[in-house]
C-alpha cells in the first residue's frame, strides 16, 4: 500500500471515530447553549451518568495520539452503557467562546469548573505516556500508559483512580477493560418508574451491570439549590429504603423493599454499585442510618405506664439453632467430600498403600465415600440455603460490613 493509501485510512479512521463519540452524546442536535441559565449542553438525557473526559495530557508522544486515545476511550466507556460521555473535542468548541483559558484543561481545578457548566457528574482526568513494556511473551516492546481519575463535580473527591499498559494492537481491548473497571466502581442511579402489588419497578437492568440479588438504597431529595451560573444542585437527601433485585430485564428491573422508613413513591431515586464490596458497604451504611431514624423518630401514641405481656420468642431462637446446626452439617460433609476423593485418587495413583490385599480395592471404596458424601453435602447446602431464605424474609439473617472482616452474616432484625 502507498503512502497516500495510508493517509487517506488514517484520515477516514479519525472522521468516523470522531462522529461516533459526536453523536452519542447528542452534541449536534438543536441548539447547544442554554441562555436562560448560561450552561452549555451537551450529554444525553437519558439517566446515565454524565462524565466530562478532560484532555489527556501527554507525556514523551504527540497531542495528536493521546487525543486518538481520549476518543478511543470516550468510545469505550459511552459503550458500558452506564456514561453518557462529552470529550474535548466537543466541549472546546463551547468552551472557547465562553472562557478561552478553560481550553484544553487537563487538571482537576479547571475540569471541576468546566463540569459544572456541563452539569456534569463526574469529570475525567488522565495522562498518557509512552514507555517500554513487556508483551504478551515477555519480550520487551514500546507501549503506552493511561492513567485515569474519576473526580465528583459536587464534592471534588476522587471515585476512583485507575492504570493501564498496552500497546497498539491492544488498544482497544484494554482501554474497554478500565471502562468496566470505572463502570463497576462509580454508582448506578436511576428512578422507580411503576409500583407493584408487591415489587417496585426500577430503569435499571441487566444492560446497566444489575444482577438477580443486588442490593440497592431508594432514597429522595429533600433540599435543591442551585448556584449563581443557574446550576441545580441536590445538596441533601434521606434514605427511605433498602431493597433487592428479583427480576432483572435488559433496561429496567423488579425489586423487592426489604427494608424501608417510610412509602416509596414513583419518582423516587436508586443508586447502588456493580462492585460487591462498595456495594455491601453502601447497603450496610444505609441499613444503620434507616435504624437509628427508626429509633429516633416520634412516638405517634402516647406511652401507657401499664403492665403488657411480652412475648419473649418470636421464633427467632429456633431458626438460629436450626441455621447453626445446618452449617454444621454442610460443612461435615464437604470436608468429608474433599477427603475421600483426595484419598481414592492418592490410592489410585498407588502413593497411598495399605498392604493386606486390600489396595485393590481402596479406590473404589474410597470412590463410594465420596459419592454419598458428595450426595449429603449438596443436600446438607440446600438446607442451609432454604434456611437462609427464611432467615433473610423474616428479618433474622442480614449483611453487614466490617473494614477487618469484610462482609459477613449475621443475626439482625429487619423493620
């Protein structure tokens, strides 16, 4: 191919990234400026959350490849499905006209300024730079570095900071998997769109990384400001409930409210994390924020200084033994499990000798243990899963955090 051959796809190659990371964001549709309230636009208003990606700034290559890379990565992450994402090529256009020393910012202090024109989420700050790395064989070759933060517009706080070393080959594929890496680690919200006889309808689904389980916190607003450029801000807001996802569809889901301080009404915001970890966390913060509003809030009757009858066992107590015995047995068996067919296949290998006419024959008794222990153990695990269902719709058996022992179970009452 000649030389002209290769301008000619290397300019084709640009035109059509850059229209791609365009329209997505609705950049080129109706007028961009807002000028009742002098904010410029730019990001689709589609509940997904909106990040401002910054100019890359480069280190040992040229503007022109780490801008190719900040569009393959505003590509990448608009494809998780979870950002609606403005890059600088869009926003330049408007920043330029607006403040002319904004212009390709690249830091945390003008990125927070640009994004609350933008009333943006999230802004994205980066750097790349050129370096030797090791490829998949070892071998040394020239590669790149991308390094990523994820600054809050409203609290100027990192989300989450991330790296990444590739070369071109790989380009994509990696700048793809720190999309997911973000998307998992940045909150999902979204609004309760239908309520159920018994479930609550919510607009996000398997597409936004919402699993069959997940644990999310319905909360709602209670306090909106706005700045002196016109900006709305939510600066407060009460935690009303706690729920889980039983129905997952591709873009929206059903959950059911496990826990709640008061009704829960169309309209209402979700957030909650694809990451397990913040996502426990968040939960178990909520759960002790619902229970002390529960043990604060005002008596609606007043209090009768007359001797009640107190009923000592709610069923509580039963359950809780029934639970501990059952995880007992499970885990009798299991180890029992991993001992016999740990032991038929030393015997079958012939490490394992017992002598007496007998060695013949051990693997297969050996064999036959592991069966019937295996067979006990799957039984022994479906009670304890049984059980904790029970526990979990009763309101005996909750998650709760700790920064030393991670998540764990334990015996709670849920209101």
């Amino acid at each position: 191919m000649n030389r002209f051959g290769l301008q000619l796809i290397t300019a084709l190659t640009f035109l059509f990234t850059s229209f791609t990371a365009t329209a997505q964001s609705d950049f080129l549709q109706g007028n961009t400026f807002n000028y009742d309230n002098q904010l410029v636009s730019g990001f689709s208003e589609d509940g997904r959350v909106k990040v401002l990606l910054l100019t890359l700034l480069p280190y040992d290559l040229t503007e022109t490849a780490a801008e190719k890379i900040g569009r393959a990565l505003q590509l990448n992450l608009f494809n998780t499905n979870h950002f609606t994402v403005v890059g600088p090529s869009e926003w330049n256009a408007q920043i330029q006209e607006r403040d002319p020393t904004l212009a390709d910012c690249h830091d945390i202090a003008c990125g927070v300024l640009i994004g609350k024109l933008f009333n943006a989420d999230k802004v994205l700050v980066g750097s790349v730079r050129a370096e030797t790395i090791l490829d998949e064989n070892g071998n040394e070759v020239q590669g790149l570095v991308l390094s990523a933060k994820i600054v809050d517009v409203l609290t100027i706080g990192t989300d989450y900071d991330d790296e990444v070393r590739f070369t071109d080959a790989r380009l994509h594929d990696s700048l793809f998997q720190m999309a997911l890496r973000i998307s998992h680690n940045t909150q999902l919200h979204g609004y309760v769109l239908k309520l159920n006889a018994s479930t609550i309808t919510v607009d996000l689904g398997r597409a936004h990384g919402l699993k069959v389980g997940n644990r999310l916190v319905v909360f709602r607003p209670t306090t909106a400001t706005s700045t002196l450029e016109g900006q709305p801000l939510e600066l407060n807001f009460e935690n009303i409930a706690i729920a889980e996802a039983i129905r997952v569809n591709d873009m929206s889901s059903e959950i059911h409210l496990i826990q709640r301080r008061s009704s829960v009404l169309v309209g209402d915001q979700i957030r909650t994390y694809v990451n397990k970890n913040k996502q426990i966390a968040l939960i178990a913060q909520t759960r002790k924020e619902l229970d002390t509003q529960k043990r604060l809030a005002p008596r609606t009757k007043p209090l009768k200084l007359v001797p009640q009858l107190v009923q000592e066992d709610t069923g509580e107590n039963r359950w809780a033994r029934k639970y501990a015995a059952a995880q007992e047995n499970e885990e009798f068996w299991m180890i029992a499990t991993i001992g016999t067919i740990g032991g038929a296949l030393l015997s079958a290998s012939g490490i394992i000798k017992i002598g007496s006419g007998i060695d013949q024959y051990l693997p297969w008794i050996l064999g036959g243990g592991a069966i019937y222990s295996g067979y006990r153990y799957v039984e022994g695990r479906d009670t304890v899963d049984a059980l904790r269902a029970e526990g979990r719709s009763s309101g005996f058996l909750s998650w709760k955090w700790s920064p030393t022992s991670g998540a764990t179970l334990a015996y709670t009452l849920s209101f």
